[in-house]
C-alpha cells in the first residue's frame, strides 16, 4: 500500500513535497484554502518581483542619457501594472495546478486542522471531509506582523500585501523596518517616482548583513533622495486626512501620504489542530523541527515559514523536498541533510545584493582564520558596458586549504551570479575551480574569476 502523505498548505514547501513525494510513489493529497503557490504567489516573492521589474525598466528608462538615448521619465499605470500582475500569479497558479495533476496529487480546497497524528480534517465550502494519512506536512507560512500602535487602513497605513501594487501611488511613502522587505519597498517605490523615508531601528540598513554590503546600499539610498531615519524605532502612526505622522522612540516624527510596515512575520500556526495532535509550538507559534523537519510528534513535519527556520522561498522548497524523501524512507547515511548555513539568499534592491555562506564579520567574530578577496565591478569590462559599474564581489576562502567557504555581490544581476559562490560552497570547491574555469568574456561573471584569483 502506498505511503498516505497529507499536506496542508501549498506554498513552494507543499509543492515541493507533494510533487517529488508523488514521484517517488506516495498517495499525496494537497489542502490548500487560497491558492495553490501560496504566499509566495498571492502577496510575496511573485508580486514584489514583478513590481521591483517594472521600476527597473523605470531606472533603465531614466539612466538612457548614460547611454547615449534622451533620457525619458515615465511614470508607471497602476492598473497595467496590476493586471499583469494577475496575469503571471493565475499563469504559475495554472501550471502548479497542472504539475500536480500530472502526478496524481489530489487538491483539496479547503481549511484543514489535524484531528490526530494521522487524520486531517478539512473544511470545504460544501461540507466537512476526513482524510487519513500515514504522514502530514505543515506548510502554513506566515503573515505580516501588525504591533498594536499600527492601525492599519489598507488606505494609507498598510501592510506589505496591500501594497501590490497600492491604489494610488504614494507621494512621499515611510517604510517602517529597514530588513530585506523594508529595504525592497524602498527601492520598489523610489524607482517609481514616490519621494521615500526609511526608518532604521539600528545604525545600519540590512543590520543582518555584512556592513560593507549594507553600507553601498545606503550610498545608493542617498544617492537616489531617500531619508535614512537611523537610531529610531517607530511606536505610533497617526493619520490626519491625507497626511500620515510616523512617530518614534526619540521624539523625531516622520510626516508622509502613506506607511508601510515591513518589520518582521507571524506563522500561521493556529487553527491546525497542532494541541490534539501533541505537536509542540513554540512562544513566537512556531513549529520547532529536527534536521528532517520532523515535529516532536514522528508523522507531522513542518516546513517553509512555519517552521522558523530561514523565511526564504528556495529553503522551503529544498525543505519540502527532503521531507518528501524522508516521508518515502531516503534517509540513509549518504543522504545529504539540508544546510542552512549553506543557502544563497538575495535583496532585489538596485544594485542587486546575494550573499551565501560565511560572512567576514561573522568570522571574525567567532575567531576564524579567513581569506578574503574583492574586485569592484568598475573593473569588469561589461559593466562598464551595460553602464552600471556600481558594486563588488566579495569571496571568502579558507587560507589554507583555498576552499570557498563564502561570499557576498553587490551589483548588477547579483542574484543570478552568486549561484556560482553557492555551487562551490555547496560542494566544497576550492577558488582554484572558479579561476580555472573558462568563462565567457566580456560577462559580469569574470568579476568572480578575478575575486578568486
């Protein structure tokens, strides 16, 4: 008899897991209330890429002169914008849906919550159905965090899912929280034309990242007319009319026509039967997991945000894929466990910003014997083609073995470029690999060739 395996939720971790473990000849049934692609593809990755593409069409439009063009400034249609964001959400729901149905995934739509260990209840819109399962996978994700002081409107106070794209372009937007969401917003609205104010609760953007990264970026900032408001931390937004007055622990206050809150996620962890079926949850509602992202309870895993392990759509993914493996009995001794130390994450600000492995600081302070390397990008010769030499590329390497243990790229299809870095880390390559590698010329890519050199 196949192996029964339920999953509620089918965000990338779902998909992930139900398509690979149908691959590998489970019964798997998919239960899912919104979309299949969830989060991902109704409010996040999906909507916030297609709307941080069109401003950089806007940004390439506007640096024309530096390539010779009369330069243009257009401003962008909201309702385009908005369709073909429709567009591209229903086109991967469309294929997702198709995936599954080539595999012989069974898709509920519905809410489901956990009667037992092996029994998911699912409520439908017409009625109530009882699904056994020999495993259970909870990929809920999260949602935005609102404190208490934010009153949000949808309006004027918003969060970042009313933000894709807003009803009306902000005139002077304040972004509240300076991580990789915050930062994104802030690139996505000044690019088109909204006069911008960051609030940083810390001296530095990106406070998780290597200083020199979060440095450039802030140059770029400034360059581009946005107010860094650092050392402060929001605790009240008043809004009055039209106008918006974002006030902060110091006494300063931001006056702007919109805010946007960007500091951080809840999971979606209740409602799930998770008390009936023994599944533990943490203080923060977050489903703690092993490195087979198994709960306390052996048969109910949990990836992807729920999990509180890294919110990135690529680890969700790999997660659904190992816990579809382990589902279907793959863990043997050579079967390799995913590394979070290991995953490639990046900030589509402009210029780009992917890092994978170790970070310098991060060295240095645990007191480890590094090697570090950087080229600029006003080196290469295709940056300076394309117009864009901003940025660098950055390798960290064991001094005595050369091995790659890390690196960071600030510029111009950064997020592309440092699956390179990722691939080396990954499989334990030495910076001689990447040297000796032949590579196309003239390509951004050489800036790696030259780091490791």
């Amino acid at each position: 008899m196949a192996v029964r395996f339920t999953i509620i939720g089918a965000g990338p971790a779902g998909l992930q897991a139900a398509t690979h473990a149908a691959r590998l000849g489970a019964d798997v049934t998919m239960i899912e209330r919104d979309i299949v692609g969830g989060a991902a593809n109704l409010w996040d990755c999906i909507p916030s890429k297609a709307m941080i593409a069109t401003g950089g069409v806007l940004s390439e439009t506007r640096r024309a002169e530096v390539m010779g063009l009369s330069p243009l400034d257009p401003r962008p249609d909201l309702d385009r914008l908005r369709d073909r964001i429709q567009r591209i959400e229903g086109g991967l729901n469309a294929a997702a849906c198709s995936l599954l149905d080539s595999q012989g995934v069974r898709i509920i739509e519905g809410s489901g919550r956990l009667k037992g260990p092996h029994e998911v209840v699912v409520e439908t819109a017409t009625g109530v159905e009882e699904v056994d399962a020999d495993a259970v996978l909870i990929s809920t994700g999260s949602r935005p965090r609102i404190p208490e002081w934010a009153a949000v409107d949808g309006e004027r106070i918003l969060t970042t899912r009313q933000a894709y794209p807003p009803a009306e372009l902000p005139e002077h937007l304040i972004v509240i929280g300076s991580g990789v969401t915050g930062v994104e917003f802030v690139h996505m609205f000044r690019s088109f034309g909204s006069k911008v104010t960051l609030i940083v609760s810390r001296q530095q953007v990106l406070p998780a990242k290597d200083p020199e990264v979060a440095a450039a970026l802030e140059d770029d900032f400034l360059k581009t007319g946005v107010a860094l408001l650092k050392g402060a931390r929001a605790t009240a937004i008043d809004r009055e009319g039209d106008t918006i007055a974002v006030r902060c622990d110091d006494g300063r206050v931001a006056q702007g026509s919109h805010a946007l809150l960007a500091i951080g996620s809840i999971p979606n962890s209740e409602g799930l039967g998770l008390d009936e079926a023994g599944v533990e949850v943490d203080g923060a509602g977050y489903v703690p997991v092993n490195q087979h992202c198994q709960s306390n309870v052996q048969h109910v895993y949990a990836a992807g945000d729920v999990s509180g392990r890294l919110p990135l759509a690529s680890v969700a993914s790999m997660q659904g894929r190992k816990v579809a493996e382990h589902v279907m009995g793959l863990h043997t001794r050579e079967h390799r466990h995913l590394d979070y130390d290991k995953a490639a994450s990046a900030i589509f600000t402009e210029p780009e910003i992917a890092d994978v492995g170790l970070a310098e600081a991060e060295a240095f302070a645990i007191g480890r014997k590094i090697r570090v390397t950087k080229v600029p990008f006003a080196a290469n010769a295709r940056a300076q083609i394309d117009g864009d030499p901003r940025g660098f590329v950055k390798i960290v390497s064991d001094p005595a073995t050369g091995v790659v243990l890390g690196g960071s790229i600030v510029g111009r299809g950064a997020s592309e470029l440092i699956s390179v870095i990722a691939l080396a880390v990954t499989a334990n390559l030495k910076v001689t690999d990447i040297v000796e590698s032949v590579l196309v010329h003239p390509a951004l890519a050489e800036a790696l060739a030259d780091a490791a050199e």
